[in-house]
C-alpha cells in the first residue's frame, strides 16, 4: 500500500526508497502489511525501475487520468491477437494508452516488454534497424537486419511496442508480418493513424476523452475525463481551478470546444499559466495561434496543435488530401448532403487503398442515407462497400451486401448502378471459382454499361470479361472483347490503359498460338510502361515477353526475362495474378527441362540486373535481322517475277494484279491507320507519336502490312495505298 493509505495497526514493513508505480508518474513510498497469518514474502514490486523486470518502458512523469474502459478492452485484445494496433486522431493518447497497457504486463515472466520509439526516424530503413537495437540484437554484415532480428528473436516470449508506426507504415508492415511469422511466442502492440493491413492485425480506435454535456452541473463537469486532465495539468502548472459552479462550467465548455484531445488539452492548461480560463475560452477561435505552449521535450509536431494537424496533413496521400477538402465543408451533422459527401470520399479512399476509413464512412453514410430513404444512395454505398470487402479479400462478406444493392438498384430502374453491382459481383464470383456466373454478370453489366453511353466503364468490363474468357479457354471471345477494350482507350489517348490493354491482348495472341504478333504486343506494353514509369505494368510486360520468346536460340532470353520480372514483381512487394502466374510457373518447368536446372537458375540470376532499354535493344535488333532476311527473300521473288514478266505472252500490270481487293481485307484497322501516314511520308517516330505506339510496334505492323500485300519496301506500300485509295 502506498504512504497514505498506512493503517495504524497491525505493524508495516516499510520499503528503503519510493518506487514509481505503473499507473502514476510520482514516486510513492511503498509498505508492506505485517501480521500473524498473512504471507510475508512477495513478488518484487511491479515498477518500472525495479531492475529485475525486463523491460525498458520509459517512466511517466505525469498521471494517467481515466481511460478504464480503453485500458480494459485492449488488454482483452493483447490477451486474444499477437498484433493489436491502436489506431487514432493524432494527439487523441494512443501511446500513453499503449504504456499503460504494457506496463500492467509487466510482470517478470517471460522475456519482457519492450518499447520501440519509431517517431523520430527519418525512414523506413531504420524500424528494422531500431527494433533490433531496443532487443539487443547484433547485426551481422552482408545479412539483411530483418532476417537476423527474426533468428535472433525465435522462440522468446516478448511483448514490442511499436510506437508511432504512421510515417513509416509500410516498413512496419512487413517487420511485423515477419515477426509474427516466424516468432511464434512473439507479440506486438503497434501505435499508428492508420491501420498495418496484415493478417492477424486487431485494431482498436483510440477514442478522444468523454466530454460533459452542454447543461451538466459541477458535480458532472468535474467527473468526466476530459476536466479531470484539465484540472490535472492545470495544477501541475501551479494553477488550479477554481473549485466553484462556474469554473466548472468554463472547464466543461474549454474541453468540449477541444473535442476532448487530450494533446490539445494540455496545451490549453499549459497556456492557464498566462492568462484565466475564461479568457482562454473566448479566445479559442484562433487556438491554432494559441495553443502553441507544448513541453520543450516534445517532438515538434506535439509542441503545438498546428505542428500536429500540418503532420497529419503531410502524412495524406493526395486523394486523401481530395477527401479532407470536400468533407471540410461540412460542419453539421447527419445530413444527406453530408451523406452523400463521405459517399464521394469513400469512393475516392477505396480506389486509392484506405479501405478502413472508407469502410468507416461508408457506414456512417448508410445511417443516414437509411434513416431518409434515399434508396439510390443506400445501393450506391453498399456497392462502395462491397468493394472495399472484396478488395480486402473477404468475398463472402460482400456478396450479401451486393445482393442487397442489386434489388433495390433493379427496383429503381438504375441501369448505371445495376451494372457496377453486377460488376462487383462477377468478380466476387470469379475470385470465388464460378467464371460461368462471372462471365454471364460481367457480360450483363458490359450491355448496362454500352446503354448507358460510359466508355470508360465499357473499357473496364470489355476487359474483364475478357480475362475471364482466357481463363476458360474462350480464346475467340477473348480475342474480340479486348481488341475492343484496346481500340477504345487509343482513341481516349488513355497510356495507362494502353500499357494493360495491350498485355492483356498479347496473353490472347499467346494462347492462340501466336507468339510473333503476342511479342509485338508485349515489347509495345514494356516500351509505354517504361516511359510513364508504370512499374506494375512493366513486371508484367516482362512476363509477356518471356513467354512469346520461342525457338531453342530463345531459351537463355527468355530466362532472364522471367528473372527480370520476379525482380521488378519482388521490389514491389507484388504478386502475380492467378493466370499469369500458373503460365509463368509452365513456363520455368519447360525452361529448366530444356536447358538444365544450373544453367537455368544461372541465366535466371542475371535477369534480376537486365536493363529495360536493352531489352527493348534487343528486341529491335531481332526485328531487324528477320526484315532483312525477308527483304532478301522477297527481292529474289521479285527477279523472278521481272524475270518471267518478260517472256512473251506474260501479262501486264504485276503490282495491281498482285495486290487484289481480297488482299486489302486482310489488313487491321491499326495496320490501315500505319498504312495511311506511311503513305503521307512519316517516319516510324513520327508515326509512333501520333498514334501512342512504340517505335517498334509501327515496325511491327509495316513489316506485317509488306508481308500480307506481298511487297518489297516501304515506297511500294506507300505508292498501292495512294493508288488504291486506301491512304
């Protein structure tokens, strides 16, 4: 017990120095009830500086004020997951709650609690790097930090702090998820604005203090959390507060008008220090300029509550900076335009990955948007929502909510927002193992879609349709859906849908057996992908050309592409989609059959240092060698023609009785589009640029224009389409 709370009798041992207890800042002098019958030997004292715990949680100065419910359920959680994070506003206490929680685990047993501090770190190099130092744990040069920090760790019973994982989230990712993975008596606590988005990750919103209600009297002023910090900080500052009904009143309204955050809170008592609380409450319009008295100590984003909104703002990406702005506007609650507002954020947080705040808001829309009966609205955000399940891999969660949208989606005769449900639920279907039901939604919502005029959105199910069609081996049907998908986003001039479109119709040409005009698809998609910098985009272009690659000469080539792709797929963190993943695997086990396992591996490793641009070097040197063995070929033709042209009774005309109108059909429309700038005199760069092709594609599709018309240079391509009308 502590020193006030000594009995006169029976007799105290009384400890030789004060300990800091867990859950207060000061140092109290401790004792020891004595007396016949009760036990006299006990465990050492959980405080944080008594050296026989393991721990290096650093002491608190000042007391934790409430929280018992908060303190209650995380210890729930930390007794149920190995991965809790709190998750909060900054500034709302996450990481003096995750003290507290660990300093009750505190107990001696295992081998500790131990706290990271990942605040000031300027990088993501150095989680790996600090975590190892909090564990005492030696790196070894030349090996990886994480991979040592995993070994090391192995079976020790441990409990890290991980605090202030925000700025470096995707670092912390990983260490945990490797953490977890291999430290099976390993468990964390993370502290962080956002969530890890690992598996096995519990999140805990760390709620700001309860505030009292406009209308509380002193009694209930005084009891809520939010002035018991107010008056504690305020104390600790040598300026009590008045203890009278109206002080509590000015104490009730300061803490309500700062949203109960405690950071903002202790700034607001620092600054009791110069001027009275009522003063302090009119004035807190301006409390950016005003509260600005944070402890020296501090972090400088915790020194002020300007410094604390500007690092959450920098720590947005830019839809998420979108979202901020619109929702901003918004200062009532619970109204259909706020409703259709956090729609719009969802939205936008759902195609840029914050699946958590967008299902958050979905939510809190669908109340809304239930409780006025927009109908339209309750189907559009249960599609948003879906989305965001299924993008977090939980497709039997979103297929009821897809139901739900459809219903109400065909009862309002929406066509638009039937085929984006329908939409969600082909690839929920297609995810789940039934292509038939995926293929006959995404057909559907792909006829809603034409109807309603949105070419963009017809570019989307064009091609999803499309792969599904691959996977299921309706090789024609694929071939038609993503030639369409391709045509539409040239004519958008849509260079990212160019890069995909054209990989997904190389795969087509692929499994229909043809690798050169697969090849040509291919190089094109890796050519675009590498000048806009699309790294995704350019993984898989190398899949593509690895697998067009064909003929014994190829073997090594394609080799080092696969190794070039796992490489570029490796340094994302990415994986391959399910078809293009089993035809790569196909692929290596042909490879290694063919050229054996060592020479294989070998020419794979030094795929991972290919440069693009020699690739696509390359790749044009390969076009070259073959139109100039077909050029040859093709002028020995034409000797002989000339030849057999001049023998009496020969008839006239050879160009025009070579090349009839059936041979004219043969050409594409791309080839024809070639054909015609050819025809008005522009080189293959020139032609390149206007039509958002690569260099080598245009010489792609005139040597494939030469080969169908059966012609023998450039001029005479140009010279037919002039005569015939074609350009």
């Amino acid at each position: 017990m502590a020193a006030h709370d000594t009995p006169a009798s029976p007799s105290t041992r009384r400890y030789e120095r004060g300990s800091p207890l867990r859950d207060g800042g000061r140092p109290e002098q401790v004792f020891q009830l004595q007396a016949e019958g009760l036990p006299s030997g006990f465990p050492p004292l959980r405080s944080l500086d008594n050296p026989g715990l393991r721990t290096n949680l650093p002491a608190q100065v000042s007391s934790f004020i409430g929280r018992e419910a908060e303190l209650a359920a995380v210890r729930r959680l930390v007794e149920r997951s190995r991965l809790v994070t709190l998750t909060g506003a900054g500034g709302a206490g996450k990481t003096r709650l995750a003290l507290q929680v660990a300093a009750g685990l505190v107990d001696g047993s295992g081998d500790g609690v131990w706290f990271a501090d990942l605040a000031p770190l300027g990088g993501p190099d150095l989680v790996a790097v600090t975590v190892a130092d909090v564990l005492g744990v030696r790196r070894e040069p030349g090996r990886p930090v994480l991979d040592t920090l995993v070994e090391a760790v192995g079976g020790r019973r441990l409990l890290v702090l991980l605090d202030n994982c925000e700025h470096v989230i995707g670092a912390c990712a990983k260490l945990a998820d490797a953490l977890l993975r291999g430290c099976p008596n390993l468990a964390l606590l993370a502290t962080s604005r956002e969530p890890l988005g690992i598996d096995g990750e519990w999140v805990y919103r760390v709620p700001s203090l309860g505030v009292p209600a406009d209308g509380d009297d002193a009694g209930a002023i005084r009891a809520s959390e939010a002035v018991r910090l107010l008056e504690d900080r305020a104390a600790a500052q040598g300026v009590p507060l008045a203890e009278d009904e109206e002080a509590a009143g000015v104490a009730g309204r300061i803490c309500r008008r700062l949203d109960g955050i405690p950071l903002a809170i202790e700034l607001a008592a620092a600054r009791l220090r110069g001027m009275p609380a009522a003063e302090l409450e009119a004035r807190l319009d301006q409390r950016f300029a005003l509260l600005t008295g944070g402890s020296r100590a501090a972090l400088p984003r915790q020194q002020t509550l300007r410094a604390m909104v500007e690092w959450s703002w920098e720590l947005l990406n830019p839809a998420e900076r979108a979202v901020l702005a619109r929702l901003a506007v918004f200062t009532e609650e619970a109204t259909l335009p706020r409703a259709w507002a956090l729609a719009a954020a969802a939205r936008l947080l759902q195609q840029a990955g914050g699946y958590a705040i967008a299902g958050d808001y979905c939510q809190e829309a669908l109340a809304i948007a239930r409780a006025v009966g927009d109908d339209y609205l309750v189907a559009d955000l249960l599609q948003i929502r879906a989305w965001v399940l299924l993008s977090l891999g939980q497709t039997d969660a979103a297929l009821p909510l897809i139901e739900s949208g459809l219903r109400l989606a065909r009862r309002l005769g929406e066509f638009h927002l039937t085929g984006r449900l329908l939409s969600a639920r082909s690839f929920a279907l297609d995810v789940g193992g039934s292509p038939t039901g995926a293929a006959r939604d995404a057909a559907e919502s792909l006829r809603l879609f034409r109807q309603a005029g949105d070419r963009l959105e017809v570019v989307a199910m064009l091609g999803n349709l499309g792969t599904i069609e691959l996977s299921t081996d309706d090789l024609d049907a694929a071939r038609g859906h993503l030639a369409e998908a391709l045509d539409i986003v040239r004519a958008l001039n849509d260079r990212s849908g160019i890069v995909y479109g054209t990989f997904n119709l190389g795969l087509a040409e692929y499994l229909g057996g043809s690798p050169d005009a697969a090849e040509a698809l291919f190089a094109e998609s890796l050519d675009l992908a590498r000048r806009a910098q699309m790294r995704s985009g350019t993984a898989y272009a190398l899949i593509g050309l690895a697998l067009a690659c064909h003929g014994e000469a190829d073997l090594g080539w394609s080799a080092r592409l696969h190794g070039a792709a796992d490489q570029a797929l490796a340094d994302l963190g990415h994986t391959l989609e399910p078809l293009e993943g089993r035809l790569a695997d196909l692929d290596r086990q042909r490879l290694r059959a063919a050229m054996g396992v060592e020479s294989f591996e070998a020419e794979y490793a030094a795929g991972h240092t290919l440069d693009l641009a020699s690739v696509l070097a390359a790749l044009g040197r390969q076009d070259a060698a073959a139109e100039q063995a077909r050029m040859a070929h093709e002028a020995e033709q034409g000797m002989q023609a000339q030849r057999a042209a001049q023998r009496p009774g020969a008839l006239a005309g050879g160009l025009d009785a070579a090349v009839s109108g059936e041979a004219a059909s043969v050409l594409t429309p791309r080839e024809l589009d070639v054909l015609k700038l050819v025809a008005q005199g522009l080189g293959n760069k020139e032609i390149a640029a206007r039509l958002v092709l690569s260099e080598h594609t245009v010489h792609r599709h005139l040597a494939n224009i030469l080969r169908k018309l059966d012609l023998s240079s450039r001029a005479a391509a140009a010279a037919w389409g002039v005569r015939t009308g074609r350009a």
